[in-house]
C-alpha cells in the first residue's frame, strides 16, 4: 500500500548469499553492510571470520528498533500469547533502509561512521541509532562525528542514552546535535506470582510462555545460604550451580553481572524446574519482563529481600510460580527505567543529558526468524515479534517521532524538530504525581528523565522553537578546548579557525539548561526563540528554582509579530552567598507560556564538586 519510492533516494539492497535484493520493496528500500573494521580487527588477531556477512539481521535486534520505529500496522500479533492485539510502529508511513555495523565481535567505529555516511548520501531523513557512542572528547566519539555531518546535511539523529543506570553519569551519546534517549515504562505489564511455603504471595513479571509448574510445591534453594558455595552461585552465573543440590528445584537468582535469560538457562542445564529472579540493590524496584526458558519471574529488591528472609527463616523454603498473562492499565506509568543512563554529563556538564524518555521497557516489535526470544544459542523457539526493554528500545520511538514531524513541517530543522519533542514533553505520569525513578521509587530528576517523556500531539504544534545552526555548533566546538586538529575532526571542514566561539558551552541556544557553579556564583545565558506557531503570539515567563538559587529573565515577556519571528532573552542565574559547593544538585524550569502553548525548558543545577 505504499506509494512509489521517491526519486530522490539513491540507496539500495546488497545482495548475498541469504539475502536476495528482491527482498526489499517500498517499504523496506534499503539494505547495506560495513564490515571492513570487524574484518580487519579479526584478521590483526590471527582469528577466522565465522560469520555470514549480509545485510540480514541474524540476532533481532535490529528488526525490533526498525520496526518500532516505522513497522507497518500489523494484526494478532503477540510473543507466545503476550501483549495481543495490532502493533505498529510510530511512523508506519515512512520508509526504511537498513545499514548493518554490529558483528559478533562488536561494532567498530570505522563501520559506524561508514554507515552514517553512506546513509546521508543514500537520502535518508532520520538516523535511528540504538548503539552507544563514547563518553569521551567528541573527536574520539565516531557517532559524534558521524552525527555532526548528518544534522549539517538536515538528518536527524536519535541515540540511545545507554543501559547503564542508575550510576551517576553513566550517559552516552552527549553530543548536542544527538536526540540522546532515556527509556520509561508503559501501562502494561505481566505479572507472574510466587506463593512461597509460608502461604505469602509476591508479585513480579515474567513472559514464560511454556506450561508452567502447576500447583505442587517445590523446595526452594538460594546458594548464597549454602556453605562452601561462593556469591557465583547467588548470581547463577554460567557453569556455577551444583546439578546435585539445584535439580528438581526452584531456584533464587540475584540480579547483576550476567544476562537476566542466561541465568535462567544456567538453572535449567542444572536441572531447576524454575527460577525467581531477585533485584538487588542496583536495580531496585525495576521489573523487566523475560521470555525465560523455563518457569521464571522477576522480582524487585524489597521482594527479593522478603524472600531472603523467608529462605533463612524455614529449614525446607518451597515455592510455586504461576503467571498472569497481560494486564492493562498499570499505574504509575511513566517510571523512569532503573537500567536508563543518568547524567550529569561528563564531557559537556553545561548541556543538559538526556534529552527525553520514551517507552523502553517490555516493548513488542518485530524480531527475526534466526534467533530464539531470549537471543541464547541454546533457544530453539522462533517467534515473528518479541518483547524486550531497553534504551535501543526507546530510541526507535523518537526516530518514528522524528519522522512524523519531518512530514508535518518539512522546513524545519533537525534541532527545530528535537527542540519541539523537548519543549512539549511532560513529567507528570497517570496519577498526576511526578514521575518516579524506578531504581528506588523515589521521584525522577531531569538526569534521568531529561525534559521529559515525549507528547507526540503536543510535539506537532509547540508554539516556539530553539533552532541552532550549523555554524552555532561549531561555534560550540570551538569553544571545548580543543585544537584546530580535533575540531576539524569533528566538523569536517578544512578552513575551520575558530574565530568565533562561546565564551562557555553552555551559551548554545539549547532547549534545557545544565548551571554549573564553579569560581563564579553567576552564570548567564542568552537564548533565542523562534515563533512557529500564529502571528501575534505572546509569551510570559514562568520560572522554577531552589530557594537559594536566584533566576533572572529579561524580558519576562516575548512578542512575536508573525511566524517566523526570532526573539531573545537572557536569564541569569546566582547561587547565593552562603551556598556550600558540596551542596547537592538541584532542579527547576523556565516555561515560556501563552493560551496555547507552554514552552519548558528543565534546568538543572550543579556544583562542581557534584559533577
């Protein structure tokens, strides 16, 4: 049903062995591998290359982010009777073309950034990336790099914020002219019961899509609380639990180290009937949903501790586990992600990352025919869709996103469209409540949720917009520290001087705020709005800060005659005297506020011992 592939596209579909060109179409229009860095780093240790090299996806990782991205609508549709119903990705009109860059080894940056600009070349509009940069100079980071061509040739790029949360600064993908994207959860959820000897019955989430255990009890074992066992054992890391004392049983995991499935293969090739995976402190009260291979929940952490308990407290522990299926409606929704990187951000501290959350938790797209759900070789099961958490999982989102603004407002820029998606996002989830973090229940601050989770409605008609320009960004560049070398690398421009710069880094006209105090107590910051919404347009300011932090903004109101119109204002931000620089961070916001529109910009404040 889709119409003819436009001219101007200058892409195409690699044939190979297992992939044939006639597998694509109008919707599926491209089809590329890079494979030379993985080849040569092979080579330079002496190693074979064991690996069918084609554009096809033989993990399904890259089939699940597509097709969230831009998957046609498709009906009954579920994993193993999970999540039933129509799937579709956010833009199912738009087109997709794949660039292949990850192997079994990895992805090497000379394949990424061949990818990237192969992909500008090619045509494409928006750039989904759900892999990680670096967290170093912007020079050494080829995403980055790679990115900076892209948004100068109009191309959109969202990444993934990374998977390591909730560590303080644990982001990635910081690079301004990158969408960097945090995941939260959804208001669906499958829950899955344990009833424990004792009668209790704790509640957590699983996708085990077999016959379950029944309704006999089974005795429960934990090895931590076993002697001569070490804390491999609690871990069920490969190769670390005793058939004799594991099989015909139920089996306590903690959560960390290893792959939450593995560790439900390692209990199942001892000989366990089940498994109850145990959060500890890192993931708090997180549940991540599993297709495990044998009868399996997750637990959060005050669960998993309840059940510690219970194991020392009985002499012969027994559980039984039973599984609810789907369930709707799940409140509170959005929960910031215990597993989705947190800023602050360690190579630029005065932009704000990330920039957004979006659904990445449990989240139902396409997968291949090759791999098994849980992506072990040890899985034989095949499924045509699959659920799995993730910031790759929250990127793809915003892409889609990305692409139904790109077609609502085909002039505006790659940073008009991400200003769009930040300004118009909110923080208050279904109970009215601000948004909560799920690494410890507690409320979510903009380092882990960024302005926001994204309102696609509100995303189309924002009202105004931060725009920057190519030469604002190398403007910023210039203004790192780096040389005339390492800017050149990131720019790409052979005359770059760097006559004009920043006198701060923080001065790039973002759509959030990061104040870094350091030797002065004042930081001031100009910004410019441009009016994408009516003639006629009035703002006031509205302005959210700690009791110790003075903010000021002139104007506190902008008029905007007709679209079109840009206006600037200028806020200045003063720690009080008395302030101690190990003060904790802090956090507010500078809303620009009409009838129609409100404009929100997070701003977060950090002393520099914090950072």
């Amino acid at each position: 049903m889709m119409p003819d592939v436009p001219a101007r596209w200058r892409g195409e579909c690699e044939e190979d062995e297992d992939f044939k060109a006639s597998a694509c179409n109008k919707k599926l229009i491209g089809a590329r591998k890079f494979y030379n860095g993985f080849q040569m780093a092979v080579e330079h240790s002496g190693g074979i290359l064991n690996e069918t090299l084609s554009p096809r996806d033989h993990e399904g990782h890259g089939t699940h982010t597509s097709t969230t991205a831009a998957g046609s609508q498709a009906a009954n549709v579920s994993l193993f009777g999970y999540a039933s119903g129509t799937a579709r990705g956010m833009a199912v009109h738009a087109r997709v073309a794949s660039y292949k860059v990850c192997w079994k080894l990895g992805c090497f940056g000379s394949d990424i950034l061949a990818a990237m600009d192969k992909a500008i070349s090619d045509g494409v509009d928006v750039l989904s990336m759900s892999l990680g940069g670096g967290s170093g100079p912007y020079y050494q980071d080829p995403v980055a790099v790679g990115a900076f061509k892209a948004i100068e040739k109009g191309v959109f790029v969202s990444c993934s914020a990374g998977n390591s949360g909730p560590a303080r600064s644990s982001i990635a993908n910081v690079a301004p002219w990158i969408m960097t994207v945090g995941a939260g959860t959804l208001d669906r959820d499958f829950p899955a019961f344990a009833v424990l000897g004792n009668g209790k019955r704790v509640r957590g989430v699983s996708l085990y899509g077999g016959a379950g255990m029944g309704d006999k009890q089974v005795e429960l074992v934990y090895h931590s609380g076993l002697r001569n066992i070490t804390s491999s054992g609690s871990l069920c890391l490969p190769g670390s639990l005793e058939p004799d004392r594991v099989r015909g049983k139920v089996v306590l995991c903690d959560r960390g180290v290893n792959a939450r499935v593995e560790k439900g293969m390692v209990v199942k090739e001892a000989g366990g009937v089940g498994m109850i995976l145990a959060n500890t402190a890192g993931s708090g009260e997180e549940l991540v949903a599993d297709s495990h291979l044998l009868p399996a929940l997750a637990v959060g952490r005050k669960v998993g501790d309840e059940i510690r308990e219970y194991l020392k407290s009985e002499a012969k522990p027994t559980a039984v586990l039973s599984f609810g299926g789907t369930v709707l409606g799940v409140k509170p929704s959005p929960v910031v992600a215990a597993f989705s990187s947190r800023g602050p951000n360690k190579v630029t501290p005065q932009i704000l990352k990330p920039d957004v959350i979006g659904p990445g938790v449990n989240i139902l797209a396409g997968w291949s025919g090759v791999a098994g759900p849980t992506g072990l070789e040890g899985d034989t099961r095949r499924t045509q869709y699959n659920i799995l958490s993730g910031t790759s999982m929250s990127c793809p989102h915003i892409s889609g996103l990305a692409a139904l603004l790109k077609g609502a407002h085909p002039k505006w820029s790659p940073s008009a469209i991400k200003s769009a998606l930040m300004t118009t996002a909110y923080t208050m989830d279904s109970t009215n409540s601000m948004l909560h973090d799920a690494s410890e229940g507690q409320l979510s601050t903009p380092w882990a949720h960024g302005a926001g989770h994204v309102d696609p409605n509100k995303a189309v008609s924002p009202g105004l917009v931060y725009d920057i320009s190519t030469k604002e960004y190398i403007a910023f560049v210039c203004s790192l520290g780096y040389t005339v070398k390492q800017v050149k690398a990131i720019v790409n421009r052979p005359n770059v001087n760097c006559t004009r710069k920043f006198r701060d880094p923080g001065q790039l006209n973002y759509p959030s705020f990061a104040i870094v105090f350091g030797e002065s107590r004042v930081v001031r910051y100009t910004r410019r709005l441009t009016n994408v919404g009516l003639a006629g347009s009035v703002y006031d300011v509205e302005v959210e800060a700690p009791e110790d932090v003075a903010v000021d903004v002139k104007p506190k109101r902008l008029v905007f005659k007709k679209e079109g119109d840009r206006m600037r204002y200028t806020v200045t931000f003063v720690s009080k005297k008395g302030v101690s620089f190990s003060r904790d961070d802090a956090f507010g916001h500078i809303t620009w506020k009409n009838g129609e529109n409100q404009v929100r910009s997070p701003v977060a404040f950090c002393w520099v011992q914090q950072l």
